[in-house]
C-alpha cells in the first residue's frame, strides 16, 4: 500500500507539474517551472490525487457526489496550501484575484469546477490505471525507482528550504562545529541551492533569502502560533467530549464514554476542528456570519467524512453512522450535521475564541511553554497507545494471535472490555 501511494503521488506531481507548465509557458511564451522544487514535480496535485484516490472511491457509483467531494476536498486543500506557502514565505504562488467567485485569490469558482472534473476522472479511471501500470514493474524494481525518487526528492526539497530560509534558518549554528566541516558544509549547502534560490529569484522575484529575525514575545501564545494552538486542541478535546456526553445523556438517557483516546475524556475529531478551524479561519474573522456559516458548513462536512474514511481503513471500525438521518452521504456526513459546523464556526470565531484566547494568553510564559510540551508528549502518547489498542482489537476480532511484545501487552491492559467501554459505538467493518 505504501508504494502505490507513493507512485500515485509522484505521478500526479509529474502529470501536475506538465499541466501547470504548459499553462504558464503558453502564457508567457517562455518556459515556467510551476513546481515548488527543481524536479519536475507539483507536489500539490500529487497530494490532491493520492487524497481523492483514497478517501472518496466509494462515491464512484454516483458522478454527482463525486464531483463535488473532489471538487469540495480539493478546494480546501488549495485554500490551505496557499495559505501555508505564504506564511512560510513562498509568497503568493498562485493568484485568482481576477477570477469570479475568488476568496482572495486563493481559490475561484472556475479552478473549484476543474478540480472537480479532474478529481473525478482520477478516482474514476486515472489511478485504477497508474496502478494496474505500476503493477507490471517487477517487485524489487518498481521499490527501488520509487526510494530512488523519494531521495532526490528530499534532496531537492533541502535545497529549496535552504535557499528559501538560508543556512541558519534551518540548521543550528555552524560556527560551533569545526571548521573544516563548517566549511565543507557551507560548500554542500551551496551546490544544493545554488539553483533552487536562482529559479526562485526569477520566479518570485525574490531579492531576499533568510528568514528575518522576530522580536520575542513578551505574552504567552500571543497570535495564532503553535502554542495557541495546541491549547485550543487541548481544551476543545476535552470540551468537545464533555458536549457530547452531556448530549448522549439528554437524547439516550444513558452516559456513555465519547472519547476518541484510552486515557482521559478526549475527544481528538473535536479539538483537531477546533486548532484548524481557527488557524484557517483566524484571517476572516471579521467577516460576516454568513461568510463564517458557509465556510464552517463546507470546512467542517469535509473534515468530518475525511474523518470517517480514515478511521474506518486504518481501524477496520465505523465511530459514527448518519445513516437513518435524512440527507446523509454513506452515513458519514448529513446536511443538519454540517449546519451545525458551520453556526459552530460563527459562533467559535465570533463569540468564544476571544475569551479563550485571552485565558491563554494570561499563562505564564514559562510555565505555559513547559507545561505545553509537558501535555504535548502525553496526547502523542495517548494518540499511539489508542491507535495500537484499536489495531490490536481489529487483528483479535479477525482471530490474529499475540505473536509480538506489543500484542501481548494490549490483550493484557487494553482488552475487548476495555475497548468497548471506551468507544461503545464502534461498529465493525
């Protein structure tokens, strides 16, 4: 599986980089390097179509639901890429200012229908097709291409950062080490990049690489960083299973757990909501409630099938099914459901988020910054202790045998009791 998901990327990356060059030299009658890096590569298509491929297959029966979950999906995925390119200081790679029905230029109506029809004919036809392609490589063959690609690749990808940050900004300070090897780096460093920064000063028009120094923050958390955060995924995990427990208990009459972890009341699709909701929402919230509600309603329906689909490959086990509620699609999402992210999303950025960001913000600095790390390491913890527990419940009901140390030890702590106890509504697939 993993090296059909890394042929698909490479491929779609190849297959974007050849569209987006065309369009750009057509425009500009000189050849353009659309891509990120040197390679002949545009990493956001091979992202995009690994995405399709693997989450929305299900929906081939259906040409209208397809269209619109690539459509959907992919959008967002462009919306976030841009997002992220710029604040990393790749500036604006793409601009649809001058497009109708654009969000400031980062995504329009017409590029939203393209990538429907092309998200529809890759899950259609195109990635059965790469597959049965790549299936013909001889087993040890087609490995060693791909590592051989992944290699350059990542080799390609360094000397983009380095060119893009500069040396310090990526690496730790080189005059501590000894100079012969400070020098021979510097050396290596600059073979790497030399060309990434020119491409990048043609490209861009970049006149600067380096990443400018920022004045050191005298608040906890202050802005939309890493920080603010993870709190907000920390308290809206916890939050957010406290709120649908209370709720199961006003509709059921019966408390039941609703958390998504072993240890302690956590539910992650909530606090993972939350921490995007607000990194990706935080420029527009002065917008319009209407303009929150929409992207809330479209944001938070993508989110919550993607959500589905993977717990549902990677577990073997379904958490939620919308299936007896009207307007569903494959009992993952509904329509009323997704109203409900967005009232949430106007209500989040309009109402709650000030609050809880100013109890952020009043941490003190060093004791919030260890006390993040602190819960940082035990969410991880949590998260891979979950994942192994689920797992090891998939291979128990499939008859798998403990064969391994880590087996033995969730058969012994995390048993069919324990797992039930914890997700009560999980229903196997």
């Amino acid at each position: 599986m993993f090296y059909q998901i890394v042929w698909l990327f490479f491929c779609y990356s190849f297959l974007g980089w050849v569209m987006e060059a065309v369009a750009a030299t057509a425009r500009s009658r000189h050849f353009v390097n659309r891509g990120l890096l040197d390679g002949p590569l545009c990493a956001i298509y091979g992202f995009a179509g690994v995405t399709v491929t693997i989450f929305l297959p299900e929906l081939r029966g259906n040409w209208l639901f397809l269209f619109l979950g690539c459509a959907i999906w992919c959008t967002v995925f462009e919306w976030v890429a841009g997002h992220i390119l710029e604040k990393s200081g790749y500036g604006r790679w793409w601009d649809y200012s001058r497009m109708p029905v654009n969000l400031d230029g980062y995504i329009c109506l017409p590029y939203s229908i393209l990538w429907g029809v092309l998200g529809s004919i890759a899950v259609q036809w195109g990635s059965p097709l790469l597959l049965s392609v790549f299936s013909l490589f001889p087993g040890t063959a087609g490995k060693v291409i791909l590592w051989i690609l992944i290699v350059l690749t990542a080799i390609d990808g360094i000397g983009s950062l380095i060119a893009l940050f500069g040396y310090q900004g990526i690496m730790p300070p080189l005059e501590r080490v000894d100079s012969q090897i400070t020098v021979a780096t510097r050396k290596l460093q600059e073979v790497i990049s030399r060309s990434t920064r020119r491409r990048l000063e043609r490209t861009m028009g970049m006149t600067r690489v380096g990443r400018e120094k920022k004045a050191k923050a005298k608040v906890f958390a202050q802005g939309v960083g890493f920080y603010k955060i993870f709190w907000l995924f920390f308290i809206g995990s916890f939050l957010g299973d406290v709120t649908e427990t209370v709720f199961c208990y006003i509709t059921a009459g019966t408390w039941m757990s609703r958390s998504s972890v072993v240890w302690g009341p956590f539910s992650l699709v909530w606090g993972i909501a939350l921490a995007a909701a607000t990194a990706l929402l935080y420029k527009y919230r002065d917008r319009s409630d209407g303009f929150l509600f929409f992207m809330g309603t479209f944001l938070g329906g993508a989110y919550e099938y993607l959500c589905s689909v993977a717990t549902e490959r990677v577990f073997g086990t379904v958490f939620w099914d919308y299936s007896a509620i009207p307007f569903n699609l494959g009992g993952r999402i509904n329509l009323l459901y997704c109203f409900f992210w967005g009232i949430a999303a106007v209500v989040w950025m309009k109402g709650l988020y000030p609050v809880f960001s100013r109890w952020i913000e009043r941490i003190p600095m060093k004791a919030g910054t260890w006390l993040t790390w602190i819960l940082a390491v035990f969410m991880v913890g949590n998260m891979a202790v979950s994942g192994l527990a689920l797992i090891r419940y998939d291979q128990r009901c499939q008859g798998v045998e403990a064969e391994s140390s880590w087996q033995a030890y969730m058969d012994e702590h995390y048993g069919d009791d324990v797992i039930q106890r914890v997700y009560p509504n999980a229903i196997r697939v």
